[in-house]
C-alpha cells in the first residue's frame, strides 16, 4: 500500500518561488519511490487548478489555489497575509491532510509549523519540516533594536518545532542549528536541492541588456531582499568605475528592496545597471548560462537562517561566482564543493569593500 504523503508549500511554477520549484522536484522524487503525493500550494491565477500525473509506481496529486500576491512594504499586511493563507491552505487541504501518512511543509509561508503542530493533536500524523527560512529568526535578525515580543515567538517557535518528528534541512549550518535549538540529531536528515534547472550545456544564453554591451556581466537573479548585503558591493563596484578598470556591467534579474536600492544608487552615480524581472521558468536555464559572472551576498546576521536557492544554480552554470558572505554559510561550502574546472569561485567578507573591488577587477580581466 502506498504511502500517502501531503506536501504544503507557497508560490507553485509557473508562478517565481524557489520553494514551490523544488517543492515540485521533490513531490516527483518521492511518487518514483512509490508514494502518492499531494502537492497543495499557491498560484496568481484566479481559480484553483487539480492536476495528476503519474511518475514511476506513484502519483502526484497537485492543487494550485488562488492567493493575492504578498505585500512586503508593511509588516502588519504581511503577517494578515501569513495567517489568512496558511489558514486556507490547511483548510482546502484538509481532506488529503486527513487521509494521509504523512505531512511535509515548508517554512514557506511562514509559521505553517503553528498551525500545523497544534492541530497533529487531532490529525495524528508523520510531521516533516522541510527548512527554507528561519522564522521568526529572520525578522528578528533584520531589526536593529530587540523585541520582547520576537523573542517570546521565538522561545515559543522552538517549543513548537520540539515536537516535529523529522526535519529536512537544506545545509550544515542548519543542521547546527537545529541542534543548538535541542533538536536530536535522529531527527535532522540533510536533503540537498538540486539545481533548479537541468543544464545539459546546450543552452542558448539570452540577450544580454543593451546598456551593458561591451562590458563582461555579473548577474544578480532573483531575490535582493533584507537578508542580502548591499554596502558592500555597492561601495565597491563605484570604485571599481570611478578608480579601476570599470569593466564589469551589473545586470539585476531580481525583485525584492535590495534590488530597489542597488538600482537607485547605481543609478544616481551614472554607472551601469540594467534592471529586469525574473524571467519565467522555463528560461531560466538560458538565464544562468547568459552571464560572465554571478553575484551572491548575504549579511552575517542570517547565517543558517536563510541559504540562497539561486546559489546551486549559479554553481551548476560552470560561470564564475563572486560570493559576499560569511563562510560559516553553507553557500561557501556548496561553492567550494561544486566548482568545476575552470570556473572562480570568490568569496569576500561583508564590510569588506577592498576586497570585492579586486574581485570585480578580476572578473572584468
């Protein structure tokens, strides 16, 4: 008999969302292990869709429901968002949720884990956390003054996932920090994501945006957000136009505040940058082949809290990556291990403007 397993997650292709693309991937992995999944997450479109496909021995079951996009500028709107989505995703998939072996959700939406934990009472099923960001340790982590409310949610979100029977969790430092929180390693297991694309190397790069021809292109695609460093590539990037060779040309790909500011800066200085959407998923294997360079930064202070999913397809492009962070992040490790023959793999400290500076000059060589 087929194990019956629920998968709860966001945003689902084609709509952007790393979460909902590698959600994809794993329902597929598990059906070819003979089990019968159902995949319930969010789409922009006006009305739900139910599709089945069978892979292998098992099937996947996948229910798209419709949801306003997030409002990221207020904080309030945000958190109305997270409590009306989560509440509709559990309760459209409460007959699967009923029926099934087991329950693997996402962190996101966020804080799925206290609706979901408190429910097992009734539901008595296999609860599986499939990490992607920390929270609420990421709002925390993005104020500059403490909260005693963010703390208590945070003393309570541990309580909370004290009682979660298995976790996957994306990297080594998560799995650190999972144990720091008194997790039992028995219940940590490591599932890397695959890139998000297969890149067979046959892949035609796209245009690259006319303000930047002539200049070798460092690409930063998909989300530029709180918990990604700006001063220091900005710092460095004036310098290396205004003092160095000036050869490298930023082409941003990405949405999120980060983005915005690097945009504006760049822009109020004269320097070139050319800013785009996220292309659709179905060329973003062409985008990561396009570039002479990918860019990579997050701050210190999310360290483990977040790992970007855009690092396993930068790495996976054979182009070379400059990486703006801590090595004590996984993506330090993923770079190392995944360089291939002739490809750079850079990495600089946050703060440190020097440093990048000579990267730049090195890639624009």
């Amino acid at each position: 008999m087929m194990t019956k397993l629920v998968y709860l997650c966001d945003w689902l292709p084609p709509d952007f969302g790393a979460v909902g693309q590698y959600a994809v991937m794993h329902c597929r992995e598990r059906a070819a292990l003979g089990y019968d999944v159902t995949l319930v997450g969010l789409t922009s479109g006006n009305e739900a869709n139910l599709t089945e496909e069978t892979v292998g021995p098992g099937t996947v079951r996948t229910l798209r429901l419709p949801a306003p996009p997030l409002d990221r500028a207020s904080l309030g709107r945000r958190l109305a968002w997270t409590v009306r989505t989560n509440a509709m995703l559990i309760s459209r998939a409460w007959k699967y949720l009923s029926a099934a072996d087991e329950v693997l959700f996402t962190g996101s939406p966020p804080f799925l884990l206290h609706f979901l934990v408190p429910l097992n009472v009734v539901l008595r099923k296999k609860l599986i956390y499939r990490i992607a960001d920390f929270h609420p340790e990421c709002l925390i982590a993005s104020r500059a003054k403490p909260s005693k409310v963010l703390d208590a949610a945070l003393a309570l979100t541990i309580w909370l996932r004290r009682r979660v029977q298995m976790f996957e969790a994306s990297g080594e430092d998560q799995v650190r920090l999972l144990r720091r929180y008194g997790i039992p390693a028995d219940n940590i297991v490591l599932k890397r994501d695959p890139p998000p694309v297969e890149l067979k190397g046959d892949e035609v790069p796209l245009a690259v945006p006319a303000e930047l021809t002539g200049k070798k292109i460092l690409l930063y695609s998909g989300n530029w957000g709180v918990a990604h460093d700006t001063d220091t590539f900005i710092d460095a990037y004036i310098r290396h136009h205004r003092s160095g060779s000036g050869t490298v040309g930023l082409w941003l790909n990405a949405i999120g505040a980060g983005a915005d500011v690097v945009e504006q800066r760049l822009k109020d200085e004269g320097l070139p940058v050319a800013r785009g959407r996220p292309v659709p998923f179905g060329d973003l294997g062409r985008l990561l082949v396009t570039p002479d360079a990918h860019l990579i930064t997050l701050r210190d202070g999310f360290v483990a809290y977040v790992i970007p999913s855009k690092t396993y397809g930068c790495i996976a492009s054979g182009k070379d990556v400059l990486y703006v962070g801590s090595p004590e992040s996984d993506v330090d490790l993923i770079c190392r291990e995944g360089q291939r023959e002739g490809q750079r793999y850079i990495r600089t400290d946050v703060g440190d403007a020097d440093a990048v500076f000579q990267a730049l000059e090195t890639l624009g060589a």
